[in-house]
C-alpha cells in the first residue's frame, strides 16, 4: 500500500471513529519507518500509540465527541484538559512527591502488576489547605502518565433536583469508562460528607452511597483522584475506598526559597536578597507566594524597570497580606 494510501486510510478510520482500523493502519506506518531505518520515529510512534487514551465512543450529529451535561440546563459535567505541567514545575516536601512518583510508576507497571494478580494505586485522595499544590499534582500525575484530564464540575453535578446529583456522578464515570483518563474530583467534600453530619439531609446521604457503589464497581484503568480542603468531613466509608492519602501542607523555608527561585527565574533581579523575602512570605501558601512572585514582575513591567528588586517584593508581600486579611474578615461590606 502506498504512503498517499495509508494516509487516506488513517484519516477515514479517525473520522468513522473506528480504532480498530486506526490501529491497524497506524501499526503499517510503524512498520513502514522501521524499514527506512528511521527507528527513533518508529520507536516515538510506537510510544504514543500505546500510552494516548482512545477518545470516547458516543459522537454526536456535528462529528464532535460528546461531553456529560446535567438535564435541567445542559451544563457540561465535566471539562477535558490537556495537561502542561510536570514534575519540574512542582514544589513540595520529600515524602510527598516521592508518594506521587511512586503513584506513577505502578500505573507505567501496571501490565506487570498485572501478572502478579496485583493492581496499581488509582483512587488517591489529596489533602491539605488551598493553595498548597493538590490540584497541580494531579496534573502533574496526567502528564508524567501521557493521560488527559477529566475536571468534573461540581457546580454542575450538585442538582437541587431530586436524585438528580446521583445521576450526573453517573454520567461522569459512564464517560469516564471510554478511555483512560487521571479524573479528578476538586472540592471532593462537597460531594463526600459524612452521612452522620447533623447539617446533613437525605439527598446528600444518597449521593454518597451512589458514590460509594460508582466507584467500587468502576472498572477501567483510569486514576480517580479527589481534593480536599476539609477532610475531617469526609464520611469514614469513603476514607476505604482510596489506595493512597496524601497530605499536602504550606511550605518550609527551604521549600519558598526553591519557589521564588522558579517563579522567579524567567525575570531579572536585582540585589533581592532572598532570605529576607523567604522569611516576610512564610506562613503563605504555594499559590499565594506564587502571586507575589507575578505580582512583582508585572510591577516591573509596567514601570519601565529592567528588573524585580527587593522594595517591588515587599510592596506584593504587603498587597498578599492585606489580601488575606480582607479573605479571612467576617464584616460584610455594604
């Protein structure tokens, strides 16, 4: 068969969606670059073809493929993201990211694990205050593994309609079924408190028990990972469903001064004496020392100056703070 052939083949098999063909005629062009020596390419293909998630089945009548949405409105449920940070653009402690790299090369182990009748960890649990990097590592985790990411939206999945929210965390992992994907449930707690809780009514209780059922029946190589802020409100059943918990907190010394470095890096300084700075934004988290870090550089830059220098940090120190401040205030502004 030709190139041209081929060509036109891989491209009628990606529209009918037919992944049989696709495979098929994809695996001829592999073959075809190894007898022209070009092993690396062929190696490379090879590599996406194998780790790429197939996209879902279910197309609608415009040839794209079908997000979930919630029935009332037909807001989508779920928000499909490439991922572009990996481990290089993360700061945490020691033990986190060696739980996170140790998350990532069972699933690259996964077929071998396999074998031994064992599983990978694929329902993870993040905890710890915002800002401090649980929603940044599960994209870390997608694209270290070469998996898209699937957001799920709560805003859309919690329903006032009876038993409707049941439904929309069906959809979700009905969706979820058709490829491999890290899916990740931010702002878990809304979704996962404990059935015990006094404030709690019936449809709330309900949503966790389908929940409960979804996930211990969900089969497939996807990850589940879920965030929250406020885990003491988890209900205690949920707590077995994850094969690993990993606990974020705000960052040490050691840990902001390896940031301000990062953020840093692609501005020039000027005498920034990064002890000091270290010190002024302990106590802040990852992202709010990471808005100082933006803050200061566009000061820089819209007031003409060639650098970021030590007044320009302290006065976004000061701007964060006082943030913070308006953040944690119970007055109502009238």
């Amino acid at each position: 068969m030709t190139r041209g052939e081929l060509l036109r083949k891989l491209f009628k098999s990606y529209v009918s969606n037919d992944d049989h063909s696709f495979r098929s005629v994809a695996l001829e062009i592999i073959a075809e670059e190894q007898q022209k020596q070009n092993h690396a390419l062929a190696r490379d293909l090879m590599e996406l073809l194998e780790t790429q998630t197939p996209l879902p089945k279910k197309i609608n009548n415009s040839g794209f493929f079908e997000i979930p949405k919630e029935k009332q409105q037909q807001f989508q449920l779920v928000e499909l993201k490439q991922p572009i940070h990996g481990l290089t653009d993360i700061i945490l402690k020691d033990k986190t990211i060696e739980q996170i790299n140790r998350i990532i090369l069972e699933y690259n182990k996964l077929e071998v694990l396999k074998i031994h009748g064992l599983k990978p960890k694929k329902r993870i649990l993040l905890c710890g205050p915002s800002g401090c990097g649980k929603s940044l590592s599960a994209e870390v985790i997608a694209t270290e593994l070469k998996l898209p990411l699937l957001y799920t939206r709560f805003d859309a999945i919690i329903s006032s309609y009876l038993g409707e929210t049941a439904t929309n965390l069906r959809k979700v992992f009905d969706y979820a079924k058709s490829g491999r994907w890290v899916i990740l449930f931010d702002e878990f707690d809304s979704i996962g408190k404990s059935r015990n809780s006094p404030q709690d009514h019936g449809e709330m209780q309900r949503v966790v028990n389908s929940f409960l059922q979804i996930i211990d029946n969900f089969e497939g190589d996807s990850i589940i990972i879920a965030a929250t802020n406020n885990p003491s409100i988890l209900d205690s059943a949920l707590w077995r469903r994850f094969d690993e918990i990993i606990i974020f907190e705000k960052p040490n010394l050691r840990e902001i001064k390896h940031l301000l470095c990062l953020k840093l890096k692609n501005f020039p300084t000027d005498k920034v004496n990064i002890n000091e700075i270290s010190k002024k934004v302990q106590g802040l988290s990852y992202a709010e020392i990471e808005w100082v870090c933006l803050d200061a550089i566009k000061t820089a830059i819209l007031e003409d100056k060639d650098a970021v220098n030590q007044d320009i940090l302290l006065t976004s120190i000061e701007k964060q703070k006082n943030r913070k401040i308006i953040q944690n205030t119970k007055t109502i502004f009238k």
